[in-house]
C-alpha cells in the first residue's frame, strides 16, 4: 500500500525512426529500436575473511559487489578468464551507502569474458553479495548533436527509453502499481555525476540497462537514478521515467505541465533537483570533448527551460522535507553528499562548464518545438545559413528541391542582423541549418496530444474470452512489438492507464501484469474497468517527525500492498540485534489481520511491518 499516491504511467515512448527529409537528400540511417531488453541476473553471497573467488557466467556484462555493513571498509576485485590468471585488484568504490549503513554497494564493473572475480577485503565481512549482470543487446545509433542552433537553446537528441532497451516491467510490483510512485517538484539545482564504470565502454546502451536494473532492482531505488546519462561518444539516454513522449518528442524529465520528475541520485536531496550523468569513471583524467559538448549543451537547455543562473549560486530546500545546503546552481554530486562523485578531474571543470552553459543559453526570441513539427516545402532553391550568437552567416548550403517536400523543425526565431523569421532544421540535407522563412514555406500544425486516463492506483480489468493482441509501440505509435493470447474463459488484469495511441484507432489499456505485462490492448466491448480503489483506512495514530519502531532480534516480513488489498510484494530480513527503524503511520489494513507500522528508512523503506511481540515504540 503507498502512503503516498502519485499518477503512475507506463512508458512506450521512443525517439522516432521516421526521417522526413527533404526530397533527393541522403536518407539518415533509423535510430535502432530494440524494444524492451532483459537483464539476466544472479547474485552469490559469501562471507568473506581475507579473499574469496566467486564464479559467474562467461557472458556476464557488468558485476555489481555490495556487502552487508562496513561502509568504510577496503574491498577490492580482481577479475580472471580462467581462474589462474587474475588482473591487478581494482578498489570497489562505495557509493553513498543505503539502508542506515546496512549495506554498502559498490558502483558497477563492465566486465567481458570474465568466469571469476576475486574479492579481498581488509577485514572479515559477513556477507559479500556478487551480482552478475547479461545486459548485451543492440547499442542504438548515435544521433550525436549535429550542427549548433544558436537560437533558442532547444533540447539536444535524446536516446529514448526505449529505444535503449529499458524493460518497463521493472518499474511495477505485482499488483501493477508503481513501485515508487512519481512526483514533481519546481526545479533548483543541477547535479553532475559520473557512473565510475570503465571507460572506453565497448556498449554504453548496455551499460545504461545495467546501471538500470542495479538501481531499480537491487538497490530497490525501482528505477534508474538519473534524469540523462551522457557516454564518451556524446550520446544522451533518457533516465528515470518521467511520461510517455509521443510524436517523436526528446524526453525532457518532466510532466505535462512542464515539472521535473524526482529521481534518486542525490539522499535527501532529490526533490527539485535534476541529475545528469557522464558515463566513465573522471578522477583523473577528464571526460572526452563529444562527453562534454553534449553535457554543457544538455545543462544549457535545463539552464533556460527551468530558469536557473548557470553560474549562480544558492540555497536549496527540500521542499518536503526542509533539509537545506548551500551549493552552486550547477554542482556536482559531492556537493550534496560524501562522495567522490563526479570524479576530481570532472569536478574541476565545473568552473568552466558553467561558463561555457552560460554562453549557449541564446536570448533569441524563438518558439520551441518538442516534437518537432513538419515544415511543408514547395519546389524551388532554398539556403541554409549556419549562424553565429551575433547573426552573422558563417556557413550556407544551397539545394533545390524539384517537387514538393518536407522537413522536421525545432524552433522558429527571429535572427539578429538578419531580417525576418527563421526556421531552425532537424532532418534532411538541411540538418542543423536555418532557413529563412518564404511564401514557399508552410508551417505544419503542433500534432494532436493524445487523450489518456491515469489511476493513481492500477485497476481491475476484466476481460472476456476470446483473442487479443498486445502491441507496443513507437513514439508515432508505430507497432514495434505484439502478443497475441487467447482467452477461454473471462479474466481479470490490471491496467495504469487508458488512452489514445498517434495514427491508431480506438482506445488502449496500458496492462500492468500478468501475460500482457509492458503491451497496450485495446478497449472493446465487453472489457470491465473497476472502480477506483477504496480510501485508505484511517490511520490509528501518525508520526511526524516519524518516530522509531524498535525491533528485538528475530525475522521480520516488510510486505507491501495495494489500496485494493493486493500483496505488491515483500522483503524479510533477519535482525541478529536489536534494531529501529523510523514509522509514520501505524494502522490496520484493508484484508490483513493485525496492525501495521509503515516504514520510511532504511531496509525496509516504503514496507509495512507487522506488529509483534517483537515490535516497540521507542519514547518520545
């Protein structure tokens, strides 16, 4: 059951493959869309006294090392093909550690080939966990920046969701409710990150899938950390769910009113600020000039968008829990915790990146286009003019189009030194080039927005028998995927969202579990939406500040349900020691025997425990 209930909708968004391009011009090569991937994984726990070599799968791509406790402890891993031979011990850094210094994780290790990794520690851990990660699978295109626009500052190319591959399923707990339910705050801050994964990534889209399911799944953080991650190529992947993109939208982190999701890369410091993070490890030498390009094109548009001084500094408050820290607009992520993040070589930098944002956040006066609309073309000779922040030309492409054409266009601005209006170009032999507007030009309509239904929580769907066809689809509603089933008899699923889909008919269930789990079916006669679920049950008492829920050695069951009642899921524990951990709420709840404490730190965050023998309030 979530205390808190926030709109939940499931993402089929993707960056378009369609190339609308000006007639006779070379075509560009579709983005590759793989659709969802699946992370296999396995984990080997084991105490370690010294070293212990653990084996794992050849075709492992990535290893996560985490250990029960110790956040100060030395670890390192040393990696072999054949159980004889080991590479040099490579420190395990521990990122800022979870769960009250429960336990302690490392950050991910891209690994190839590999079929042991030995683990030294400096002192006797009682549990080392080894996570092994297959996350290969295609590695999207580059759309790389393209030429500048000096216009507007517009967003730059995104990699979308999926089109790297994330397994949306990831997200929901069994009863089909997200699992951290999404919220949005106004935004303050930037936070600059690295991954401290390898560089020279062979697959950076893999990496991201990893980096995903280590967040979302092990570290229970439910999805990934990040808004944007950026590899050494300059590529730019979409990172924490925000909202379906359609039309060929570049994903900008926010819902529809324009507010910025929440993430997970800063404790305590993520509500209203936004984390970007530049694949690799920069302590000691800086990211490549493609890495950062796009990372101060990327803080540029955020800088602009959301009304933030690239090199000004202030308070920021955690709008809901009050915390404050006096940071720079554009920080990096050990200005908000104990950490090395982002590396001391990227860390330096900053002084100089902000100054760099501060120069490409342009003053144009521009309308943005996210989509992109089409700009219609009559036959005729048009060119293209590369502009400098003044207006002045510096660079022109002339070509003449026989028949009538189209193409994809950002932003229209008005230029200094030039006269007229001026469409900035996306796609086609014009990319990255201005045109000047002309009676041979027509501007096509914003695409329609797509109708949709959010629920809060995810309702019962009955579905009578008979043959239906899931799909998942392309940000234009292209069917990129489909799963025929047929039913015997009636069946009950459970769905997030009820909407329209671009260029198809009729209206589509987004299904949340069971065989159409990630696919769309669409509504026909005879399917039966539940009603929304019943009001939570008065609490018997709330905590706020939340107090501690003391806790005798023993096992303890966290468990989660929906508001239907529905289990959503579970996490047991053995405590050797008395423990605590902080309550807000203490209640019953609908269809359980008992009374509950809701937990809101630690090990069991976001879990109701059941009251017990074993269970205490602590004075106030």
């Amino acid at each position: 059951m979530h205390v808190k209930t926030v709109i939940a909708r499931p993402i089929i968004a993707a960056l378009s493959a369609a190339m609308l391009v000006v007639a006779g011009a070379p075509m560009v090569p579709p983005t590759v869309q793989p659709g969802p991937v699946k992370v296999h994984a396995s984990e080997t726990s084991h105490s370690v006294d010294g070293v212990h070599d653990y084996a794992i799968r050849t075709s492992t791509t990535h290893v996560g090392i985490h250990w029960r406790g110790h956040p100060d402890a030395r670890v390192t891993a040393s990696l072999s093909r054949d159980g004889k031979l080991f590479s040099e011990p490579v420190l395990v850094e521990a990122d800022e550690s979870d769960e009250g210094d429960r336990e302690t994780y490392g950050d991910l290790i891209g690994v190839e080939g590999i079929s042991v990794v030995r683990v030294r520690a400096d002192r006797l851990l009682d549990r080392v966990t080894v996570l092994a990660l297959d996350a290969s699978g295609p590695d999207p295109l580059p759309l790389g920046l393209g030429a500048e626009a000096v216009g507007g500052t517009p967003i730059p190319g995104v990699i979308s969701r999926h089109a790297w591959g994330a397994d949306e399923t990831l997200r929901f707990d069994p009863a089909g409710d997200e699992f951290w339910p999404r919220e949005n705050f106004p935004l303050q801050k930037l936070v600059v990150h690295h991954t401290a994964g390898r560089n020279n990534d062979p697959n950076p889209a893999a990496t991201v899938r990893a980096i995903y399911y280590y967040h979302a799944v092990t570290r229970r953080w439910f999805d990934i950390g990040y808004a944007y991650l950026i590899d050494e190529a300059g590529r730019i992947y979409e990172g924490r769910y925000a909202r379906d993109f359609w039309y060929g939208a570049a994903p900008s982190s926010d819902d529809a009113a324009g507010v910025p999701v929440v993430e997970g890369h800063a404790k305590f410091h993520n509500q209203g600020t936004m984390g970007i993070a530049v694949m690799g490890t920069w302590s000691t030498q800086a990211p490549t000039p493609a890495a950062r390009a796009s990372l101060v094109k990327l803080l540029a548009w955020a800088a602009a968008k959301y009304h933030i001084d690239p090199k000004g500094a202030g308070t920021y408050v955690n709008p809901q829990t009050g915390v404050s820290r006096d940071t720079n607009n554009i920080g990096g992520h050990r200005d908000y915790q104990n950490t090395t993040c982002p590396g001391s070589a990227l860390y330096a930098l900053l002084p100089q990146i902000r100054s760099e944002v501060a120069a490409q956040m342009n003053t144009w006066p521009a309308e943005m286009y996210n989509p992109a609309r089409r700009l219609i073309l009559s036959a005729g000779t048009y060119v293209g003019r590369t502009l400098s922040a003044a207006g002045w030309i510096v660079g022109s492409k002339q070509f003449t189009i026989a028949s009538g054409s189209s193409a994809f266009v950002d932003q229209k601005a008005t230029v200094p030194n030039q006269s007229g209006v001026w469409y900035h170009v996306t796609t086609g032999v014009y990319a990255g080039y201005w045109l000047a507007a002309s009676s041979g030009m027509t501007l096509g309509p914003a695409p329609p927005t797509p109708s949709v239904e959010v629920y809060e929580t995810a309702r019962p769907l009955t579905v009578p028998a008979g043959t239906y066809v899931g799909r998942r689809f392309d940000s234009f509603g292209g069917v990129t995927s489909s799963k025929a089933v047929t039913l015997a008899g009636g069946s009950m699923t459970w769905t997030s969202q009820k909407g329209t889909i671009p260029n198809q008919g009729g209206s589509w269930y987004y299904i949340t579990s069971g065989v159409w789990r990630g696919y769309w079916i669409p509504a026909v006669a005879g399917m039966t939406l539940g009603g929304p679920a019943p009001p939570l049950p008065d609490p018997i008492a709330t905590y706020d500040p939340p107090r501690s829920l003391v806790l005798a050695p023993g096992t303890y069951v966290g468990k989660r349900f929906s508001n239907y009642g529905v289990p959503a899921g579970s996490y047991s524990y053995t405590l050797t020691s008395t423990s605590s951990a902080p309550t807000s709420r203490y209640s019953t709840l609908p269809g359980q025997s008992g009374r509950w404490y809701y937990i809101v730190d630690g090990i069991w965050d976001t879990y109701w425990i059941r009251e017990s023998s074993g269970t205490s309030l602590a004075p106030q």
